[in-house]
C-alpha cells in the first residue's frame, strides 16, 4: 500500500537537524584574519620605502660628490694651493723671510703661477680645438665607379667603392651599403653589401632590362643616409 502519510512540519525540522549533525563540512578559513595579515604587511613595505633615501641622494654618493667639488676646488684655485702650501710646510716661508733681498717676492710668485696655469689652460684648449677640428673634418669621404660607365641595357659593368664606413668612424666598414640605378624617375634596386675592413668594396652589376638608352645614375646609399653616385650612360 502507499504510505500516504505526510509529515508535520515538526518532523522535517528535527529530520533535518539530525542530518545536519551527521554531515561533516570542512573547516572554514579566517579570511578576515589573512586579509589584515596582508594589510600589515603592505603598511610596512610602504612605511620601508617611504624613509628610503633617493638613488641621487644616498650618502655615498653625496660623499663622493662633496669629495670631488673639494678636489676641483683645490685644483682650480691657485691661492687656495698656496695657502694650504704655506700651512703645510711653513719652514719654506721662514726660510724665505730669512733670505731677506734674495728671497723672491710671494706677489711675484704668485703672479708667475698664475701665469703658468694660463698657459696650461691655453695649450689643453688648444689641443681640444685641434682635435675637434681633426674629428670634424677627419670624416673620409667615400667614392663611387662604375666601370665600364657605359653599356647597354642587359649588359655587366663593375662598380667599386672606397671610404665607405660606418658613419664618422675610420676604422669600422659601412654596412648594408644599397646599390641603386635611377634614370627618368624610375629607380632599380640592384644590390646590398657591405664593405670590406680596407673600407673598400667591388661588385658586378647589371644594367637593369627596363633602361633607355640616355644618361642614367649609380647610386650607394649607407645607413646614415649617405648618398654617393657615379654617372652611367645606357647605350643602344
């Protein structure tokens, strides 16, 4: 038969609390704790990094500036060096009182230094204008030929360059040197290369197929936008 009896309302609660105490959930964690854990510890890292003193004003590097400004002080200042001369060594100023008409006058000695630190500075300047002058017009100046510098369309002809280097410096060869052929607005890529540690460099070309027969141009151009041409006549 079926069992039509229903329960009453107090039965499911005391059901359910029965079965509430037989089941077994897992520890539930302290979230709140971890959480205040973690903001501790964010105040202290920030507290930590706000007392930290700057890269540029760490003590070290305050005392390694204070010690250079000293030495370029006593450096540059020739009555600085004098005094601390004199306060060092003060038997040579006795010694030089004692000479009376003989010693050397100290404005006279003061004088002759001054002008000997003129003449030092005089020479490192001019020794640094010789050598940026050197620098800006020691550049090489690189050259192009085609040869033969003429041919006909389909035709080989040789090309060489000399002086091709990276930028201003002598000893280093240019690199990814463009080769071009122009005329009439239209212009051929034939070929990149680099130069060789003599600066120099030689390649076979061809004249492009689609040139017409008339003045035409051989280009070089290197990375920093240097440009060197060689004129080329297209023949028939």
């Amino acid at each position: 038969m079926p069992d039509d009896r229903r329960f009453s309302r107090e039965e499911i609660e005391s059901g359910l609390n029965d079965l509430g105490e037989r089941l077994e959930y897992p520890p539930t964690p302290d979230v709140a704790r971890t959480v205040r854990l973690r903001l501790d510890e964010e105040r202290g890292r920030h507290a930590r990094r706000a007392w930290r003193w700057p890269p540029f004003l760490a003590p070290r590097w305050t005392a390694v500036a204070a010690a250079l400004v000293l030495i370029s002080v006593f450096a540059l200042s020739p009555t600085l060096r004098s005094t601390l001369s004199n306060f060092i060594a003060p038997g040579d100023q006795t010694s030089s009182e004692v000479g009376g008409s003989a010693a050397r006058p100290e404005s006279g000695g003061t004088q002759d230094r001054y002008k000997q630190d003129a003449g030092v500075a005089s020479q490192a300047a001019g020794a640094s204008a010789g050598s940026a002058g050197e620098g800006a017009t020691g550049c090489p100046h690189p050259a192009l030929e085609a040869k033969p510098a003429r041919g006909a369309a389909g035709t080989k002809f040789r090309l060489s360059g000399r002086a091709f280097s990276s930028g201003c410096r002598k000893n280093t060869p240019a690199r990814g040197v463009r080769i071009y052929f122009l005329q009439s607005g239209k212009t051929w890529k034939l070929e990149t290369l680099d130069a060789d540690r003599g600066l120099t460099f030689e390649t076979r070309l061809i004249v492009p197929a689609g040139a017409k027969p008339g003045p035409a141009t051989v280009r070089a151009t290197t990375r920093y936008g240097e440009a060197v041409e060689d004129h080329f006549l297209v023949l028939r």
